[in-house]
C-alpha cells in the first residue's frame, strides 16, 4: 500500500505508538478482535478520534466487528517501520543520560541507543548498559554522519553549540531534554521536552480540572 505520510496529520502520527504498544499487548493475551470503544478505554483517546485516524490509513476494520488485531498489528508495524533497528546517539552521561543508556528502550523492538558522548575522563571508555561512552570532542570520528537521531541530556548551555555539531554531522531529528531552545534548519526535526515544565503542567491541572474530565492530551 502506497501512503502520503506527509497528508496524515501530525496529531495523528503521534498517537500511532499508542495504539500499536496496546495491539502489541492484546496480541501476546490471544485476543483476536478489539473494538474502537476498547482501544479507546485503553489508550484514552475517544471512539470517534480512533475511527478517524484508522481512516488515514484505508480500511482497517468492519462495521459491527471491530480490528482484527493480527492484521492491525501487521499494519502498524509496518507503518511505523518496526521491522527497521533505527539507532540512536545520546549525548550527556549524566543523571538522566545513564537512566536511558540503562533502560535503551528495551520494549522496542526498533529503536537502540547505540552509543554515547560525555566530556568526563570517568566515563569515557566505559559502557553503561551495554552502551559504549566516547569523548565528545570525538563526535565527528565516532558518529560518521550514518545516524538519524540524537537524544540530548547535556547542560543547557552547552545544547546549541552540540546541535550545530550534530546538523554538519547530518542529523535528522533531535529529541531535546535541556531546557534550551533550540536553532536548527528547517529539515532537521526537534521534540523539546522539558521536564519541570511537565511536572508543572500536571500539577496545574490537577489543582483547577476535575479528575472527571479525563486525562488531558
């Protein structure tokens, strides 16, 4: 099936690993049909807004019968390229850097952080859950402009001058967790994720919202 990635709406990718994480669990139970009132109860996202983002992609269920999980879970895997290993770089051994080089995204099975960058001697030649740890001032030998992402845990004065590294190095998308913002070319994608400032979020919303409402997306 040929598909304009480009005319499916942001919104809707984004909501794409929801879905497949919970098919992924549906199908190792044995269950072999799932409505959209089901996946809506599961991922917290209304029926309505699931039929729709199913429609991007065609056809992918009947009336009355519900998803075939099989088939979804086929679907999605190949939509999201699950059967492709993507690796990744991390950049910033520090608290939070080692937390991810421990975890590596072991519940995917596509997505590896295949090496990491620091500037402090203790840790460069080591490896931290299997993950080598080279000197930052040897990015350009290491990273040989062959991977797509980088996750960035570093200061966040030191996050600009890194990126401008990463952009010449040929990389296409930045997951950002420093609170810099950051200045990239228009081709190069960046997720800004800030955590104080989620945590707050959360708490506002707990203070001024009814928990009957719902999760807010």
């Amino acid at each position: 099936m040929n598909m304009d990635h480009s005319k499916i709406p942001q919104a809707t990718a984004k909501r794409l690993p929801l879905y497949y994480r919970f098919l992924k669990n549906l199908h190792a139970s044995g269950k072999q049909r799932v409505s959209s009132a089901e996946l809506s109860d599961a991922v917290k996202v209304d029926s309505a807004t699931i039929r729709r983002d199913f429609s991007y992609f065609g056809a992918l269920g009947k009336k009355g019968y519900g998803y075939n999980v099989n088939y979804l879970l086929s679907f999605f895997r190949k939509t999201l390229d699950q059967d492709e290993m993507t690796d990744v770089i991390l950049i910033g051994v520090g608290n939070l850097g080692t937390a991810f080089l421990n975890y590596n995204f072991i519940k995917n099975n596509n997505t590896r952080i295949a090496m990491a960058f620091d500037i402090n001697k203790d840790k460069i030649g080591t490896e931290i859950g299997g993950v080598p740890v080279y000197d930052l001032n040897k990015l350009e030998e290491h990273m040989g402009g062959n991977i797509p992402v980088a996750i960035l845990t570093v200061p966040a004065q030191a996050a600009q001058s890194i990126t401008d590294r990463l952009v010449e190095l040929g990389i296409r998308g930045i997951l950002n967790f420093t609170p810099a913002r950051l200045n990239v070319p228009e081709h190069i994608r960046t997720h800004h994720i800030d955590l104080a400032v989620e945590l707050q979020s959360l708490v506002y919303f707990l203070k001024h919202y009814s928990m009957k409402e719902g999760s807010v997306k």
